[in-house]
C-alpha cells in the first residue's frame, strides 16, 4: 500500500493547502468565528500530516531507545509504562544520563511533530 499514490500525508497536505489558502480568507471576511475555527481545523490537519509522515519514525526510535534503557524487547506502551512505573518508584530519576538522552530525544521527536516551528 506504499506505493499508492497520493499517501495519506500527501492528502492530509493537499487539504489543509486548500482550506489555508482558499477556505480560511473568505471565512475571516464573512464569519471571522468560522475563520479562526478553519485555523484550527487546519492546525490539526497539520499535525496529523507530520503525525503520518513522522510518526512511524519517531515511534521506532522511541521504542529502541527504551528497549536499550530497559534492557528487555516489548511493545512501545509497554516500555513506556514500566518506565513510568521505574520513575514513580524513584528506580530512576534525572541523574540517569541514558534516561535523560532519551527524554529528551523523544520531547524534541514529538515537538517536531506537535509543532515544528518551536523552538
């Protein structure tokens, strides 16, 4: 199904273009309640773009870090909650360098995805 075309970022793209561009300008003139409204819808239509693009990425790299850090293979939720339950424990806290890289690494994957133009 990768091979199709056009993908679901590319689509999730070609609509929030249209609606930024086309839809938003007239709404701002005619309803600007509506106007701010289409903003929004096309934030979020940005989001899921980079979320379908990126994610995928992202979630791998999370889990290998995690896998790395826990020293065990599962599922990304998974390790994610006994990395919570190792944090609520005070198994580990911010003096674990290893635990530190990888907060910070996926903070800056999720941002990336969230909204770019953060800095």
């Amino acid at each position: 199904m990768a091979q199709d075309r056009p993908t679901a970022s590319e689509l999730l793209a070609a609509i929030a273009d249209l609606l930024r561009d086309e839809v938003t300008p007239v709404l701002d003139k005619a309803e600007p309640r509506l106007g701010f409204q289409m903003r929004v819808a096309v934030n979020s239509l940005a989001i899921l773009e980079r979320e379908a693009r990126l994610g995928p990425v992202a979630d791998a790299r999370e889990r290998e870090r995690l896998v790395k850090l826990l020293g065990r293979e599962a599922a990304l939720d998974e390790l994610n909650r006994e990395l919570a339950d190792q944090l609520r424990a005070g198994a580990r806290d911010e003096r674990d360098a290893a635990l530190m890289a990888h907060l910070e690494a996926t903070v800056a994957d999720k941002i990336a995805i969230a909204n770019p133009k953060w800095k």
